[in-house]
C-alpha cells in the first residue's frame, strides 16, 4: 500500500488532500502543529492507516521526525505534500521582520525542511512524489502580501530545482498553485473584497479544497509519471 505524508493537513486544503489520498488507498502520515483534535476528528473518518504527528515544518528536526515517522511505521514514503502554509498580510511600510520572517519560515524553509530529509529515502527507493502547495499571488504578486508571495515564488524555483536534481531517480516534482480557496485562511477576507475577487473569476466561484485534492490525486497517480517541474494553478481561471 501506498504511503503519503501530508503537512498542515489539520484544516482546509490539507485536511482535504488527506481525505482524498485515504480514499485513493494511502496509509498517511498527517502533520498538525497546534490542531490536534480537528485532526483526530478528520482521522477518525478515513479509513486507511493513519498516524498524527506533531511538529513545526519550520523547524529543521521536527521536519526530520514527521518524515522519519512514515519509515518508521510504514517502512517506506511515496508521496510528500507540502501544504503547511501561514500568511500575515501588511502593506510593505507596515510589514514587520517578524512577519516577514515567520511567513518564510513556515512556507519556503518548511518545504526545503521536509523535502530535504524526504529526499534520502525517495532517493534510496528509486521512486517518489512531492507536490508543493505554492499560490498564484506567488506567480502574478498581489498587494499587502509581499512576504507571502515572496515565500510562494521561492517554492515554484525550488520546485523547478528539485525536479532537475530528483528526476534521475524517478522522482517527480510539482507545484500547484491555488486561486482562492474556502478555508480558515480566506475566512479573514472581508465581505467586500470577496466580492471583488469572485467577480474577476471566469468560472464565478470561489474553490473549494476539494479542488486541490484532486490535483494532487492527479499528480501522484502514474497518470502524471511524466510531469515533473510544473506548476499547476487550479484557480478557476482568475489569472487569465
Ligand atoms: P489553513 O490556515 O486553513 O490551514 C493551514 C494548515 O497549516 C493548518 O492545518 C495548520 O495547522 C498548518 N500549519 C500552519 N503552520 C504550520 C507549521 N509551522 N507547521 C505545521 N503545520 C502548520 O490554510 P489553507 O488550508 O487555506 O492553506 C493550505 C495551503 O494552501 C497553504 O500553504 C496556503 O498558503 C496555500 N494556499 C491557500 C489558498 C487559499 O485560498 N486558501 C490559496 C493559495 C494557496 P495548525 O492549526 O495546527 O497550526
């Protein structure tokens, strides 16, 4: 049986892309940092084997002990998902060190992190996928969030790198890119500028977790064996 390990996979696109794969057949490794009893409820649904691990992806080993984690229980890792994610929106003259920081932090270093120590084992084994959550405001910019479209830009060029190092060894390496999404995260937005946002979206709707899910099923099937390097933007054509 497969084994997937998924980061942030509390709430949101994370808790989502773990009910996907559990439902694909994964045996999954879902990473919280605060949430545990969100996880423990997602967890109680699904239906493959399942094991919580706590841990900052920001810090170097706690990343190391939710990856190691998948060989210990599972003795092995086919799928990494880099979905853990913050934001702290400021205009640039507001923005703080520290939110700059820690949106960094959590996004760019947390993706090198576990990506990093998941590499020797994909490596060791001949196979593996890793599937990183970027944004479209991390192709195309947006106002108030220079430090998180920074954080998603440096995801799509350590995406492009690692798939030239990995391929050689039949590891894929792919991005996707989400426009806006219902979750926690979206929820701060206020009524008005949603508005504003849906009405620049072709399809006239925002997207729904599900969505990212799919991609990520899809990237992780043997039906994207030869799709490495790419970014896909799931976003309901907004940046059309
Ligand atoms: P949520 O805020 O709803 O969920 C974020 C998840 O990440 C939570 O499970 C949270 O767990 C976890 N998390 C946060 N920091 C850390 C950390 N340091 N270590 C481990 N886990 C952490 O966000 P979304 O579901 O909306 O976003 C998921 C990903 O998708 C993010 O990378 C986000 O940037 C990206 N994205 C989202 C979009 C959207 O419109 N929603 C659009 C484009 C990209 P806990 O509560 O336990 O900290």
């Amino acid at each position: 049986m497969k084994v997937a390990i998924v980061t942030g996979a509390s709430r949101g696109i994370g808790s989502a892309i773990a009910k996907a794969l559990s439902e694909n057949g994964y045996n999954l490794v879902l990473n919280y940092r605060a949430s545990r009893d969100e996880l423990e409820a997602l967890a109680a649904t699904l239906t493959t084997e399942v094991v919580l691990v706590q841990g900052d992806v920001g810090s170097f080993e706690e990343s190391e002990a939710i990856i190691s984690a998948a060989k210990t229980h599972f003795g092995r890792v086919d799928l990494l998902v880099n979905n853990a994610g913050i934001a702290r929106d400021n205009l640039i003259m507001r923005m703080s060190e520290a939110d700059f920081d820690a949106v960094n932090t959590t996004n760019l270093k947390g993706t090198f992190n576990c990506t990093k120590h998941v590499s020797r084992m994909m490596v060791k084994q001949r196979f593996g996928r890793i599937i990183n959550i970027s944004s479209v405001v991390g192709i195309f910019g947006n106002a108030g969030q220079a430090n998180y479209a920074a954080s998603k830009a440096g995801i799509i060029g350590f995406t492009k790198a690692i798939a030239k190092e990995l391929a050689p060894r039949n590891i894929t390496v792919n991005a996707i890119a989400p426009g806006f999404i219902e979750t926690q995260m979206t929820d701060a937005i206020s009524e008005e500028a949603k508005t504003a946002s849906v009405d620049r979206i072709p399809l006239a709707r925002f997207g729904k977790p599900e969505d990212i899910a799919k991609a990520v099923v899809f990237l992780a099937s043997d039906d994207a064996n030869y799709i490495t390097g790419q970014v896909i933007q799931v976003d309901g054509g907004m940046t059309l």
